[in-house]
C-alpha cells in the first residue's frame, strides 16, 4: 500500500511538471527562463528509475509504474527536445548561446 502512495504522489509530481513545461512552452512566445529548465530532469529520471525498477520486479502493481514509467520518459524526451533546439533554455546559457531564437542553432560555434 506504502508503494502504491509513493507511485502515485511521483507521478502527480512528474505529471504536473511535464504540464506546466508545455504550458510555458506554449503560453510564452520567449524561449528563456531565469531557472535552468534542466534541473526537471531529476525528477524524470527518478520516474524512470522507479517506474522501470517496479515494472521489471513486481508484476501486481504493473499499471501505475508503467504509466510512472511513460510520463518519465516523456518529460526527458521533451526536456531534451527544448534543450537542443532552443525552445526553453536558461538566459545565461541563451546569453552564451549567442541569443538564438527557437529551432535556430547556437550563434557561437564553441557552444
């Protein structure tokens, strides 16, 4: 039951994060941030982590990790979409960056 909880209060975390990039992403027109957006990693990866340990070693509680599992990789893959084609970097890396607009790639070849 324990597990169950903690399943359910990761993926309520990892779901609304991956919800609110998509809401920046799509509401804002600029594509930097103050805050590095690479910091939601942690928690994708976590999601991955656990998800994918649960799914391989208990077979009972099979849809909850799966969907951990799912939303993980979702939110890492979309991380590191917006990462590698400018869609929401932190200003001082878009500064370094050579200020480039979405889908444009970095000014400065050294970066």
């Amino acid at each position: 039951m324990l597990l169950k909880g903690v399943n359910l209060v990761l993926l309520v975390v990892v779901a609304s994060l991956l919800i609110m990039t998509v809401y920046r992403v799509l509401a804002d027109p600029g594509n930097h941030v103050a805050c590095d957006p690479r910091w939601l990693w942690i928690g994708y990866v976590a999601a991955i982590f656990v998800g994918g340990i649960q799914v391989a070693v208990d077979r009972k509680l099979f849809v909850l990790p799966a969907l951990l599992l799912l939303v993980g990789l979702l939110g890492l893959g979309l991380g590191l979409y917006i990462e590698h084609y400018n869609i929401l970097v932190q200003y001082d890396r878009w500064c370094a960056k050579g200020m480039p607009d979405r889908f444009e790639p970095p000014k400065r070849p050294d970066y």
